[in-house]
C-alpha cells in the first residue's frame, strides 16, 4: 500500500496501445485507479497513439503519461528489420523451436521480423521516455505489458535497462495476442522467449491459463489466471412492458459476426412477440447492417447508435430493462462486454469459444451456443426463451448478479492484482 514520509515507495511502468488516448482499451480505464492505490508512481507509455492525439480518459494524480505516435514507431521499423539481417538467432531471440515454426513459412518469417523490429522501435521511444525519471530512486519498479506482444518484448528490455534491483516485469494475455488460431498466420512470435524472461503472465481467463501451461509445460508455474473486472452499478430494471429488449455490444468486425444474430433475428418475423434489437459499436460494416435491417427486420424495432463511449453504454444498463446480451463472436477470450451486462443482471446467449463458458454458464446465466452455430439454431433459441417461464428469467438475472459478484468485480479483481504484481525485496 501507499507509504508514509519521504520514501518513493514502488512504481509501475504500464505499455498500452493507445489508452488513455482515443477510443478502446476501455477496460484499463476500471484498473488504473486501484493500481494507483498500490503503487506510488504510475508511468503509462501509450505505444501506438494517433498523431495530435488528445487524452479522452483522465487519469489518478500520481499517474503520468506519455504517448508515442504509430507513425513514429512504424518509421523505425525498416531500419530495425534491417539490422536482424542476416537472418539467424536474431540476437538470441530465436531458438531452434521457433526456428521449426517458420521454416519454409514466409509469411511467418516475414512476421517474426516486424513484431521483433517493431519491438525495438517502441523499446526505443519508451527508453528516451523513460530517461526523464531517476527509476532508481524507487524502492522497486515493475514493468507492465498489457498485451502478450510486441510491447512485451519492448518491456523485456526496458526492464534489463532498469537499475533498480528490486524489479519485476509481467503481461497479462486476452484473445489475439494468446491463441494463435486468432489470426491468419496460426503463428505468434517468440512465445518460448517471452515466457522464459518475464517473472509472470495473467490471462484473463483460466482458459488461456490452461491453453499457456499446455502447450508450454516448462512454464505453467508462471502463468496465473487474474480476471478482469467491472465497476458495480447495482441491478438494472427488470422488464415490465412485453417487448423482447435485446442487446448487442462490440466493434463490427468479421470475427464478431454480428450479422448472424440480425439473420437469427430475421427468421422470428412470425413470432407473436414484440422484438426490440439494439447493437451498440461501429466498424466498416455499419452502414451494411442497417441495411440488412431496414430489409429484413422490419417487423421489429432495431437501434444501432454506433460507437459510445463506456458511460454512456453503463447508463443505459441502468436505466433500461434488458432481456437478453448476446455475444456471436467466433473468438474470444474472456469479454468485458459480458462482464458488463451480468453485472446488471442482464442473462447472456453467447458462444462458447476461449473463456466465455467461464462466466456463461449453460441454463444459470444463460445460454451457449456452439462456435458454428447456424441462424436457424439462434432463432430456434430464442423461440424457446421467449416461452419461458418469468420466474425462470427472474432466476437467470440472479444467477448474473451473484456470479459477477463473486468472481468480476472490479474493485475485488484488480486490487488482489496490483497487490500481487508489486515487485518484493528478497
């Protein structure tokens, strides 16, 4: 905790991409005011901010930070990939088992080259950053990655840069920087080299935990599933009226699959019920969306009012009844959008894809749904709540409330964590 007198106490040294600056990475914003309470001095380096970037998120007093435009990063990058050439060890980064992953693969090759350079350029800027405090004047520093990437590896060095001996460097893992079927290449970089140097890894779901220890068993001692959390806003209203209020909440992307819920949504037009769609998030395919709706969804009410910014989204969890979250993603790790709704007492329908399952919880928070779930199948379930019993409904809410609180209240989750990432005299 917070020291008395004259001493400097602990600082922690945290790499975002972009929070707080811009929009995303919404869930850091829970957890910076209870590490703000643990640690005396808080340095975010935002790796991959926009140029003129303002900050839309404020900050504790004790926290500082600094941001380091993309653009900036990317023009270091050509220089640094160029250095790595010859291609061997790549100054010892890569070992005979990553070796194996790419050989023959020049996509993978081509990759591990960028995350590496990429690395170096944000290890860069954050070193020149960091030149400003006298790091060594702290009791003890921990480094902070947010992400299981590049800014990982940046935190790695920073932290072999660090005098102080009294330090710790640490990531937390989600969805693509974990799982590498999450992207096209099924390949990330230097997953061995990571896990070796850095004193911890959290996933945000046991799922992730499970998938590390598996298939790096020299290195399970290491990796801790540490839950995100939520704020506590209480019980959202329950419904009264005899519309179906459904939501909806994330960024329109191809691994979202929000269109499948609006085709789901689509074939209960002869349904006898008064359907209410609301989908909160923008992306490319917006405009694409509405359309669908405007055709196809026309027997029903639909709202779609884009990107809003987290307090926005939580009042209208308060101040409007919900009847059903639905989550259509195809991959996941643990979503924060979920956390959210059950902490309202919102029942969730949702894939059972990464650690979901670990919050939906078939028939006591909701309902799961296969990863390659059809519409035909959505729809079918929806039938089959709709001419559910309300105290069953009533029961699901509880269910919701009462998980959360036990296992994803923010205060709770993040206070064990900054307690425990705290670096400690030997």
């Amino acid at each position: 905790m917070m020291k008395e007198g004259n001493a400097l106490g602990n600082c922690l040294v945290l790499l975002t991409k972009t929070y707080p600056y811009g929009k995303g990475e919404e869930f850091i914003e829970d957890e910076i005011p209870c590490l703000a309470k643990h640690f005396e001095k808080i340095i975010i380096l935002a790796t991959s901010t926009e140029d003129g970037a303002v900050q839309t998120r404020s900050t504790p007093e004790n926290v500082t930070v600094h941001p380091i435009t993309a653009r900036t990063v990317q023009k270091a990058i050509a220089g640094n990939g160029l250095s790595l050439f010859p291609f061997t060890s790549c100054g010892g980064l890569v070992d005979d088992a990553e070796h194996n992953k790419i050989r023959g693969n020049l996509k993978r090759r081509a990759y591990l080259l960028y995350f590496i350079a990429k690395a170096k350029g944000v290890y860069r800027e954050c070193a020149r950053l960091l030149r400003k405090y006298d790091l060594t004047a702290f009791d003890g520093v921990t480094f902070y990655s947010f992400w299981l990437y590049d800014v990982a590896l940046a935190a790695l060095w920073l932290s072999e840069d660090c005098k102080n001996s009294v330090k710790k460097t640490i990531s937390r893992a989600h969805r693509y920087d974990l799982y590498p079927e999450a992207g096209s290449a099924n390949y990330l970089p230097l997953r061995r080299y990571l896990l070796e140097h850095l004193d911890a890894v959290y996933p945000c779901s046991q799922n992730g935990t499970d998938y590390l220890s598996e298939h790096y068993p020299p290195y399970a001692r290491k990796v801790h599933t540490a839950y995100l959390g939520t704020r506590d806003f209480g019980m959202g209203p329950e419904s009264k009226g005899d519309t179906v209020e459904i939501v909806s909440c994330c960024h329109i992307a191809p691994v979202k699959r929000v269109e499948l819920l609006a085709q789901s949504l689509a074939l209960l037009s002869e349904e006898k019920k008064k359907l209410h769609w609301t989908h909160f998030g923008g992306g490319d395919s917006l405009e694409e969306l509405k359309a669908y709706a405007a055709e196809h969804l026309q027997f029903m009410k639909t709202d779609f009012p884009g990107t809003v910014k987290n307090e926005d989204l939580l009042a209208y969890y308060r101040t409007h009844p919900v009847d059903w979250f639905v989550n259509t993603s195809s991959s996941e790790g643990l979503p924060v959008s979920i956390m959210e709704a059950c902490s309202f007492g919102i029942p969730i329908i949702a894939t059972d894809v990464g650690g979901t399952s670990e919050l939906v919880r078939e028939d006591e928070t909701g309902h799961l749904l296969k990863a390659d779930f059809t519409p035909e199948e959505l729809a079918e379930l929806f039938r089959r709540l709709f001419r559910q019993k309300k105290e069953k409904h009533d029961t699901l809410r509880q269910n919701c409330r009462r998980v959360w609180q036990e296992e994803f209240c923010a205060e709770v989750n993040f206070d064990r964590f900054a307690e425990e990432i705290r670096p400690q005299a030997e």
